[in-house]
C-alpha cells in the first residue's frame, strides 16, 4: 500500500468533511457538485476515454442484469455501469463458450481473511455468464440505454467470445455475428461515435483447461481486439492468471491493441473451484501494477476489492482513472455511511465520504502531504492518476 494506515488532514478540514458527510447521509443526492463547491475536490475521473463525473462504476455481474438494475444505478447517481456479460453467438444460435452460460446459484456475501491477514469480503457465487440469449440480450442493452440517456450514464455491454486452445482457430463468424448485432443495437439508440464494448476474461476461465498454457492465454489477448474489429472501442477485462506476477505482467504487455484495460478480474480458487476477491486480490492487483510502474499502457480501470475510497486512490496512484465495483454494493446496509436512498446510492456516499476511508478525505490527505497540487483553488481527482507514458 503506498497511503499509510489514517489520513493526515488538518482539524479544520477533517471536521468539514465529517459534517458534509453527516448532513448528506440521509439525502446523498447531487453529491460531487457538492463536493467541488465545499470543498474544493473535483472527482472528474475518466473510463474508456469518456468523462465521468466520478471514478465508481458497477462492474459487470449480478448487478446489472435487468433494467430495474440499470435504473436504479442511474437514479443512485453511478459513474457507468457495466452489463452483465453475454456468451457470443454465431449466426445459427451456436455457443462455442455455451458453459459459460450456465445457471446460477444463490450468492453469499461472506467476510474473507486474506493470506497476510486482512479482513475484507468476498462474494462467492458459482454461476458465470448471462443466462439467455443474444437476443434477448440485445433487448436489455436497448432498454438499458434509453434508461441512462437522461442522465447520461454510460452504459457498456460486456461479451465473452470465442477463446481457442492452443492451435485452433478463432471462430471468426461468432465474433463478427455477436459484435454486429450489438453495432445495431448502439446505433438504433443513436448513441454515436464508436461502440465501448468490454471483453471478459473471467475468473472461471482461469481455472478452465483451456488457460492452462501460457502461450494460449497471450495469444488471445493479443488477436482478440483484431477479431472484434471497427466500429468498436474494446476493452479488455483481464483475468488473473493461475500464474506469477511476471505471467500477470506480461500478459498486460501483450494487450498494447486494447482501447483500454479492465484490472483484474478476480482470483480462482481451484479446490473449491470458485473465484473470490478480498484483499488477496487487491494486493494481488496492486503488486502487479507497480510491477508495470508508469510503462505505456492503454488507459486503466481498476477492478477488485474496492469497498473504500481509499482503496480506489491506491489503484489511482498506479494508474487506474476510475473503477468497477462489485461486492461493496452488497454489503450489509449497516456498512454504509449513506443512511438515506436505495442501496447503491448509500454506498457511494460511503466511497466518497467516509470521514476515514473516503476517496475525498483522502485526496485532501495527498494535498496537504504536497503531493497533489490544487489548480484554480480546486484539487482533482484525476491529477493523482499516475501517467502511463
Ligand atoms: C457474483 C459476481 C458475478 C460476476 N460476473 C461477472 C461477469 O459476468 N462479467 C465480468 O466481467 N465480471 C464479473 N464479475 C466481476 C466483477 O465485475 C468485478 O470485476 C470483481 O468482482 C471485482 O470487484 P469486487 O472486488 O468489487 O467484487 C462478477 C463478480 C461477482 C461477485
């Protein structure tokens, strides 16, 4: 970890922080102007090359696969929102990554002892990708669309497409099919300019016969943004690897095609053959970006264990210019500073306002520690990101 164990902020500005937080607790609506107008902190942050108000997204996953979802991530006042991934189709319907489409049993969000003795959470869950078709898929991206046009939510489909073992060929009509169809979709919608499309390389797949050679696993990273082709931003969401952190390192060099980088998806336990997170994967994540140090990258966004916005500085720090979030939006409630609105509107609040673990505590702490410099009277969040270049 590069932020030390509390943040060090003046009495004056930590009680202003601590009193914005209780004021807003009940009623966290409209929350980053109010903080630019307070206190002087610009959450800006940025994902796949698109302004966002602030850096916390929901990553894709359980909860974002209907459109009450995609509704109420939009009401609660979410950065972007991710769908849940679809299992690609080739013009016959055909599944080559048809297991993948498997059903789902119940989650249990559980508390999780990393192995160097932290205490976070983890969800744990067996199923894997969306359960229907790339139809009805394509009907939920529409709809979801329309929903976060109003408030201008960016919301980004995710695909797991075919992924040959080492040898094979690529089954080139599936990617062509899958992305078409989902051109179609974007365009209707008239969102314009290119489609911002991520590709999953899940944990379960990880544990898959399939990625058990290294050479396998870099070839896919670095054809598969050929195969998707025009039209489209890709980003890939890269797995952790059953490897090292060098595999892990390089497997990032091999995805220099990518508009940008998801990191990482989370880790695979192979005895219980289930992925889990906590901060086994933060530090997994975090040591492997300072492995990278400020090499250039394609954009980064972070993904895993970020249940504060502390956390959220740390991937920051190395580079990362916003974040997907999964299980901090499924806590119990009683983790939340945010006492007021629906679920994932009180947990931003919490991100952003935890009076010790909140993303603006802590850049006031980098402003007054001389790391991060105001501009016109204002810090930015986006000032701390650590340059790829
Ligand atoms: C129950 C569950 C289902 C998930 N499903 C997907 C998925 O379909 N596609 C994907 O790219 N990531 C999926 N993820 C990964 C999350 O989007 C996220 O990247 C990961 O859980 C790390 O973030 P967290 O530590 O905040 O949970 C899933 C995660 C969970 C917990």
């Amino acid at each position: 970890m590069i932020l030390p164990g509390v943040p060090v902020v003046g009495a004056e500005r930590r009680s202003q922080v601590a009193e914005l937080s209780r004021r807003t607790a009940r009623q966290p609506e409209d929350l980053v102007r109010v903080i630019r107008e307070e206190l002087q902190v610009d959450l800006t942050a940025r994902y796949a090359g698109l302004t966002i108000p602030h850096p916390f997204g929901i990553g894709a996953g359980q909860l974002s696969c209907t459109l009450k979802q995609v509704q109420d991530g939009v009401a609660a006042g979410l950065a972007f929102m991710v769908l849940k991934t679809v299992i690609a189709e080739n013009p016959s319907g055909g599944r080559s990554m048809d297991a993948w489409a498997q059903g789902e049993t119940r989650m249990k969000v559980e508390h999780r002892t990393s192995a160097a003795g932290r205490e976070g959470w983890t969800v744990t869950w067996k199923g894997r990708g969306w359960p229907g078709t790339l139809a009805e898929y394509l009907e939920f991206l529409e709809q979801s669309l329309g929903a976060a046009r109003e408030k201008d939510m960016p919301v980004i489909p995710s695909v797991k497409y075919h992924l040959p073992k080492v040898g094979e060929p690529f089954d080139t009509a599936e990617y062509r099919h899958t992305t078409d169809a989902m051109l179609g979709v974007w365009g209707r919608a008239g969102c314009g300019g290119d489609m911002i499309l991520e590709k999953d390389f899940s944990p379960t797949l990880a544990g898959d016969d399939r990625a058990g050679q290294r050479e396998a696993i870099l070839q896919w990273i670095a054809e598969v943004p050929c195969l998707v082709g025009g039209g489209v931003q890709l980003g890939l969401k890269l797995m952790n690897a059953l490897f090292d952190d060098q595999f892990q390192v390089d497997m990032t060099r091999a995805a220099g095609k990518a508009a940008f980088l998801v990191v990482f998806n989370r880790l695979f336990d192979l005895d219980r053959r289930v992925a889990f997170g906590g901060y086994d994967l933060s530090d997994r994540n975090l040591r492997v970006l300072d492995r990278l140090g400020s090499e250039a990258l394609p954009p980064l966004v972070g993904t895993g264990n970020i249940c504060s916005g502390r956390m959220m500085l740390e991937y920051a720090l190395r580079g990362c210019e916003s974040g997907q979030v999964h299980t901090f939006f499924q806590l119990p409630v009683s983790e939340y500073t945010g006492t007021g609105g629906g679920r994932i509107a009180r947990a931003l609040h919490t991100l952003l306002l935890h009076p010790t673990d909140g993303l603006v505590v802590w850049l006031l702490h980098l402003q007054e520690a001389g790391r991060l410099e105001p501009r016109d009277g204002v810090i930015h969040f986006l000032d701390a990101v650590r340059k790829h270049d």
